[in-house]
C-alpha cells in the first residue's frame, strides 16, 4: 500500500486525478459498466488499483472477445470523467478463483466521446429488426439506445445509406406483432459489417412506451447476466 501511495502522489496533473479516480472506485467498491471497444461487448464490473496496475473483475461470457492491446472504457460514477484503457493480460484468476483482467493505468481521462446514452447488445435477438420505407430489406439490429441504433448490413453501405441523409418512415420491429414507429433515421458511422443510425422515435404514446419497454428490458437482462465477479 506505501508504495501505491508513494506512486499517487508522484503522480502530478491529469495523471494524478486519473489515479485517484481509480482509487475511489476501488476503496468504494461501486461497480461501473465497462464496454470493450469495437466490440458489442458490455458489462458491469468492480475496478480495482494494485501495485500501479488496474484490475477489472472478468464476466463469465467475455471470453475471447478481450486479446492483449485491446482497449476498454466506462464513466466514473459521477458522470463527468471516461476513463480507456489498455488491455495488458486478458485472463487471470485471482487467489479465490475470480477472473479478472489487468490493464496499464492511463495518464489521462479519455476524450469527450459525447456519448450520453448507454447502449444495448442486441445480437442474441434475431426478431429485432430495422425497417425503412424507401428501403426494401430488413435490416437486423445488433445494438441500441435510446436515440440510436446499430444494424448488421453485408452490403455497400454508403450507397445505400449515405452518411447523415435524412431517412423519413421507418420502423424497429419488435418480432411479429409490434413494432415503434420512427420518424426519422440518419447513417452516422461505418464500422465493418455495421451501421451506426441516430433515430427517432414517433411521440405518440405506444410507440414511447414500447420503445422505453425495450431499453428497460435490456438494461434489466445485461445487469442479471453479464455481472462479473467480486474482486477481494
């Protein structure tokens, strides 16, 4: 422990803030929701500091979706601060048998990603579906917030959905029999076989209710099952 606090207070600017902030989290013991970066992998975990590395408790259904080099992110408790970091060892079982992983400890908070909604896994849905008026196919989708939404497209995506054009009359399906109407969709981003759509949804009652059902719903399902372990 001396020597951790000899190391925090060495430690000067940024770097120390970014130190403290994870020593918070450590001695608060206050879970916070980890997303692997360009992955669909998110999950709520204790973050702990020792001996100048960042342990972060391992969920069971991570598995090999976290290599070496490989950076992750969440949001301090209070909201304001994101911390990223690098991926050191991707699996290593603790003394009582948790899976943990060890990060670097960053020197600065992350950038302002802008990002205020959290964002849901969808994949293991094959019902969940984007659908655009203009647009003949259906479009499966494998995440989703409140304001946007992330679909699987194995086609030329910029010309079939060109960056920020507006598209009017959509809809997400919900299986067979319910969907929320959206009026309007906007291609924000490509990544791979993905993308990135800002939505939003129609103001009438049952299209909000629906829709604040289903982020409800996968907040509830992602808390229950992809809970990693305790540290100590």
């Amino acid at each position: 422990m001396a020597r951790l606090l000899n190391i925090i207070k060495k430690a000067g600017g940024q770097e120390g803030k970014v130190l403290n902030a994870l020593r918070s989290l450590d001695g608060h013991k206050k879970p916070v929701r980890v997303e692997v970066e360009n992955s669909l992998h998110r999950f709520t975990a204790v973050v702990a500091l020792r001996r100048n590395t960042v342990v972060v408790a391992k969920p069971p259904g991570l598995g090999k979706a976290l290599d070496k080099g490989t950076w992750i992110r969440f949001q301090l408790p209070n909201g304001q601060k994101e911390i990223r970091m690098e991926v050191a060892t991707p699996h290593f079982n603790l003394a009582n048998g948790n899976a943990v992983f060890l990060c670097h400890p960053p020197k600065e908070f992350a950038p302002d990603t802008r990002r205020t909604e959290n964002r849901y896994n969808t994949t293991r849905f094959n019902n969940l579906l984007l659908q655009v008026d203009e647009i003949p196919d259906l479009f499966r989708i494998v995440d989703i917030s409140n304001s946007g939404c992330r679909i699987y497209f194995s086609g030329d995506g910029p010309s079939v959905f060109p960056l920020n054009k507006v598209l009017n009359n959509a809809q997400i399906k919900l299986g067979k029999k319910l969907a929320v109407a959206l009026d309007q969709v906007i291609p924000r981003s490509y990544f791979r076989k993905a993308i990135g759509m800002e939505i939003k949804v129609s103001q009438s009652e049952n299209n909000l209710k629906y829709h604040g059902h289903l982020i409800a719903s996968l907040e509830r399902a992602e808390t229950e099952q992809n809970r990693a372990e305790a540290i100590d």
